[in-house]
C-alpha cells in the first residue's frame, strides 16, 4: 500500500463536541447501543 495513503488514514480524525444535555434516558441510550453492536457485522460475520 502507498506509505503517503497509509499515513492519510492513520492520521484521519472526526472531531466533534458533545454536549451534555441528553435528551434520551440512559436506559434508551443503552439499548441503542446494544441493537448497533448487534447488527454491525464483524469480519467474520460472527
């Protein structure tokens, strides 16, 4: 792989501020997360 490409995507950030003023319950908050990570593929499709 090109060394220029691979130091671009090491270096790649998404910098944002997050507020404190949630609008969702914790409880709701959680169970999002948990339904991503249950339907985000892995690599191995496991």
């Amino acid at each position: 792989m090109n060394t220029d490409l691979l130091n671009l995507l090491q270096q790649r950030r998404s910098i944002y501020a997050l507020g404190k003023d949630v609008t969702q319950s914790k409880q709701a908050i959680v169970d999002l997360v948990e339904d991503v990570i249950q339907a985000t593929p892995t690599s191995f499709n496991s």
